[in-house]
C-alpha cells in the first residue's frame, strides 16, 4: 500500500510564501501554532512559495515537534538561485526571499532541490516530495516535453530515493489532471497533491483521475478546496476573477448552505475529505485565525439532508461521495 500522510486536514505552505501579500512573522509563527494546537500534522510547503521563505518558517516551527509526529511534504521541480535585483512582486509572491526560480526537471535537479529543501527546513527528512508545477498552465504547449523530463529524470531520482528510504513517497503537486494520467502510465508515484480540481465547484478529478488512482493504489491529497476564495466569500476563482456563471453556482450553493444553517466552509471542506480516494485536504492559513477556524470547520456538523438538497438542485454529481454516504 502506498504512503498515507497524517490527516484529513492539514495545512498548505503558500500563504506563509507572502502569497499575494505579506505575512508577518508573527502571524506566520502563531498560524503553525494554532494549526497545531487544532490537531493538524500534515504541513506542506515547496521552494517556490516565496522563493524558500514558506520552508524557513515551516521549519523553524516543526523543528521544535517530535518528527514522527508529523507528515512534511516539499516540492522539486524548481532550484533557487541568488539574486540582487528580485522585483517586489515576483510570481504571486510578495517581498519573497532574494532568490531566482528555475525550472529543472532532471534527475541532478530533483536530488539538488531536496538536498536545498533540508539546508531550509533545518530537518533531517522530507516525507512526502511533489514534482511541482509540470503542466500546461505553467509549461503551456511545452509542457508534455517537461513532462517527458520528469518522467526520464525527476521521477526515476524520486523512486530510487523512496527505495533507498531517503524520502516515503512521491507524485506530482499539480492543478491540472492530465499530467498526474501521465505519471499513472509512466511512473510509480504514490500520492497527487492536486489543487481546486476537486471541491463543491470543480469536480473535474472525479470521471477520470480518481478511478485511475484507485486501481494503481494511489491516494490523492487536495489543495485549493476553496478555489482560491470564492468557496470562502471571496470572489476569485483559481486565482482569476471567476465567470459570471460560476459566481452563480457558488452563491446557490452558499444558499442551501445557509437554509441548513451550515457554514460554507465547512461544507467545502468536508466534501472533499469524503472521497475515499483523498488522503488529506489542505487548505492554506495565513492567520491564526484562519489556522484554527479551519481545524474547527473540519469538525462542524453537517445535517445529511445538505448533501441531498444540493445533489437535487444538480450542484453535486450523483457519482460524488458526501460525509454521510
């Protein structure tokens, strides 16, 4: 059986990266505490959120816990390089660490990636390492050939590594479903970190990719559960302004919600924990606040009669799994 990580919640490291606006690092300090205290031990976090800065506070955090008390995942895919001249806002990221990103995909880049990841965390292991970013909204039409790069490079360091018991697991950390088929076919992976494509809005892993996990044994753990603000009272949509018609779905969802006297939140993360393809889900905090509200929503109640109203007003598929099921 492959690696399960700690959970269903945990917490995702972008936020503490200074995604789209600074995080002091107080806040940073006191949103891992309180993700803690709620019983979270599932952290993820990848040189890329805020160029390193995410692994330096999540390290100096989980340095201080027992480490087998936790689950860590990291990411590959992109090597850090000095620099002077790094603009203030430099891909979604603000006031990041003085680095440039790379894209590298090879083998040398995969072991050079964690080998840098260690040196930042200031741990002795990662457990779980993510390809990160292979796809077609970062590569483009590109992105099958970074794709094969992965797979002839990347991928087979990822293996050797798990065999050697360096790391327990790896896969890919995408928001896309096409390039985790790809690894399926290509590659032994043992885990997907896959973000916003299965949630109250999205659910685009459910036809192809849940069923191809589930007959090769592999688990999937979910990011973005809500789509990046507008299953949380925002009105982004995978970091875009969203469609007229998703606004729509989203508030007619958030009206069933509201009739049963549930909290939206809640209800998008509980969905996704109930696949029993999904290994965790991790929505990201940028507060202490936001840290522990996500620990309680996880453990709100939701009267069974929600799920039924919103498959009959056609927001859910027949086929999707819910809390009570």
């Amino acid at each position: 059986m492959s690696y399960i990580p700690h959970g269903p919640l945990g917490m995702g490291g972008a936020p503490l990266g200074n995604l789209f606006a600074p995080v002091p690092e107080a806040d940073a300090e006191a949103s891992l505490r309180a993700a803690w205290d709620g019983g979270i031990r599932h952290f993820d976090t990848a040189p890329h959120y805020g160029a390193g800065l995410s692994e330096h506070r999540m390290g100096h955090f989980l340095r201080a816990r027992p480490r087998d008390a936790f689950t860590l995942s990291t990411k590959v895919g992109r090597l850090l390089a000095p620099a002077q001249d790094v603009p203030e806002h430099d891909e979604g990221f603000v006031a990041a660490l003085p680095f440039r990103r790379r894209f590298d995909y090879s083998a040398a880049g995969a072991r050079r990636s964690i080998e840098d990841s260690l040196q930042r965390l200031g741990l002795a292991r990662i457990d779980v390492v993510y390809i990160h970013d292979c796809s077609e909204d970062w590569h483009g039409p590109a992105w099958r050939e970074r794709m094969a790069e992965a797979m002839a490079g990347a991928a087979r360091e990822l293996t050797e590594l798990r065999r050697q018991g360096v790391i327990r697991a790896w896969g890919l950390g995408v928001n896309l479903v096409e390039p985790c088929l790809v690894a399926l076919e290509q590659s032994e992976p043992d885990l997907f970190l896959i973000a916003g494509r299965y949630t109250l809005l999205d659910h685009t892993a459910l036809t192809r990719l849940f069923p191809a996990c589930a007959a090769r044994g592999v688990k999937c753990v979910l990011g973005g559960p809500y789509n990046s603000g507008l299953l949380a009272g925002g009105t982004t949509f995978n970091y875009e302004a969203a469609s007229p018609e998703m606004v729509v779905r989203a508030r007619a969802i958030a009206g069933i919600c509201a009739r049963h006297g549930v909290d939206l939140k809640a209800a998008a993360l509980q969905f996704c924990a109930a696949h029993p393809q999904v290994a965790a889900v991790i929505p990201g905090a940028r507060t202490a606040a936001e840290a522990a509200e996500n620990a309680m929503l996880m453990q709100a109640d939701i009267p069974p009669s929600l799920w039924v109203d919103l498959r009959q007003a056609g927001l859910l598929p027949d086929a999707a799994p819910t809390p009570e099921d």
